[in-house]
C-alpha cells in the first residue's frame, strides 16, 4: 500500500480496505487509500466524533458510509444531473500516502494525491486529464483535512466538497449553529428560504447553505459541542435522512439516523470553483470540541 516508512503511532494495514490506523497520546483514527477516506477519528478522552455507519461497504471503488468522503468534481449528478459515479470518482479513487509524520504532542499528519492520468478516461473526458488532488490531514486534539486541486496547463471548473458526517447523542435533541439569517435551497422541496434562527430536526433534512461561515453542532445528548471551521468553501450542506430514506439505503443501518447529522464544507453549481492554469484552490475543514 505504500513504501513510506511510517513513524511510531501510526500503522499501515490492508483489510479492509488498505488504510492507515492513527495511534497516538492526542487521537485515534482511521483512514483509508480508497478515496483517501477519513473514516474514524477520536481526540483522547473523547467519544468519536465521525459517524461511521455499521452497514458501510468496504470495497474498491465502492463509497464508505460516514467519515469524510471527498465530493470531486461534480455534486450528486452534477449540474446537469447526467454525471456518475454520485458526487464524482475522487472518493472511489486509490490515493497515494505521500508522507507521514507524527509530532512530539502526538499531532499525526499525512499527505496523499492522486493525478489526474490515474483516473479512467472515460470518467474525465470532458475535462482537462493533467490536474492534481492533494489531501492533507492532521489529526490530534483536533482534525484538520486540506483538499488542494492544482491545474494543469488549462483553466479547471470543478465542484467539490468534503461530506463529512458527525456523530450525535439523538439527532432530534441536536441543533447546528451560526447559519441564522443564511438563504438555503431545500432539496426536498425545491425552495429557497432563509434559515431563522439554529438549524433542528424534526424529520428530513437535506439543506444547501449560501454561507462561508464556521458552524456549531451542539449535541445535547451527550453534552458537547463540534465546531467546524471551513476555508475555501461558499456553502454549506446539512444533511439527515430520517427514517424512510435511511431504511431505502443499503448501506446505513435503518435506525442510524438518530446518531448522526452531515454538515458539508461545498461549492457547488453557481459556486462551483474555477482554478486558473497552473493554481491551486484550497477547501478545508478544521473540527475541535469546544
């Protein structure tokens, strides 16, 4: 999986999925090359803070259910609604570790890519085949993940996003923070409304955010609350399937919904991303438990 000698803490395995396991005295975690996934991550002393579903397949080139897929270069469909695979190959692609390194406080960071000639064909054909993809993520008291798309000799349009699911208590004594007052297009109405007040659940939710803000998911269940910090990132997705769609999906547990909320670092449609030739555009995400 790869030739890197990795430092004390952090461990190279192959079922699975070929992955890394972080183990170190800040966090625990889990990351996997397909898709350059990160799975699992736990800060020390603390419950998970990545949703992982039970019923998750582990296949190559096949989605994980949870974590942090990469969304890479269209959304869903894409904008046209005729793209597969769903939100793009990135996150079905096997990435390469390119380095590794753990600090004196335990803080673990790894660097994978993937270039754009590795992915088949036919699944780039309308774009240009010479980008790179750089992941990077830190992972300590907090998790840092650094998605970084570099051009090559022409300009490069792009979606993209990083689908992260939360772990929660009970979803419906769960509230997201720091969206008030941001316009949202409701994927399940087709309407465009203006978010008043936190965001709750009370059924159904798949919401995209006009909103380059942090957020706060405060979980009352279990007394805590995830902050997220984004970059590079003009939307934000919240996402919770309730019962009916989580028992349509063979691969999420049909009573997992109550553990788990998406909040999503996107650019997507009008905010999609266009890097000049030759640059790099950065979409990242830093989480911490207040």
């Amino acid at each position: 999986m790869t030739e890197l000698e990795l430092p004390e803490g952090l461990t190279a395995f192959e079922t699975p999925l070929p992955g890394i396991k972080v183990d170190t005295p800040a966090a625990q975690g889990v990351i996997y090359t397909n898709g350059a996934h990160v799975a699992e991550w736990t800060p020390a002393g603390a419950r998970p803070v990545l949703w992982l579903s039970a019923s998750s397949v582990f296949e190559p080139g096949k989605a994980i259910r949870g974590g942090i897929p990469i969304i890479w270069p269209w959304f869903g469909a894409g904008a046209d609604n005729d793209k597969a695979p769903a939100h793009g190959f990135a996150r079905l692609a096997e990435w390469h570790l390119r380095h590794a390194q753990v600090s004196p406080a335990g803080i673990a960071t790894m660097l994978f890519g993937l270039e754009g000639w590795e992915v088949p064909e036919h699944l780039t054909s309308d774009m240009p085949r010479d980008f790179t993809l750089a992941l990077q993520v830190s992972m300590g008291r907090a998790l840092s993940v650094q998605l970084m798309v570099t051009a090559g000799a022409e300009d490069l349009r792009f979606e993209g996003g990083l689908h992260t699911y939360f772990a929660v208590g009970d979803i419906k004594k769960t509230r997201v923070e720091g969206l008030d007052g941001a316009a949202f297009s409701d994927r399940l109405t087709n309407q465009t409304q203006v978010q008043s007040g936190a965001v709750d659940f009370t059924g159904e939710t798949d919401r995209v955010y006009e909103s380059e803000e942090s957020t706060r998911i405060v979980d009352e269940a279990w007394g805590r609350t995830i902050q997220v910090e984004k970059v590079g990132s003009s939307q934000t997705v919240v996402w919770n399937p309730w019962i009916a769609k989580a028992a349509a999906m063979a691969d999420f547990g049909d009573d997992e919904w109550t553990g788990m909320v998406c909040v999503e670092a996107v650019n997507t449609r009008e905010q999609s991303i266009v890097v000049p030739a030759g640059e790099t555009h950065l979409l990242s995400q830093t989480i911490s438990l207040l």
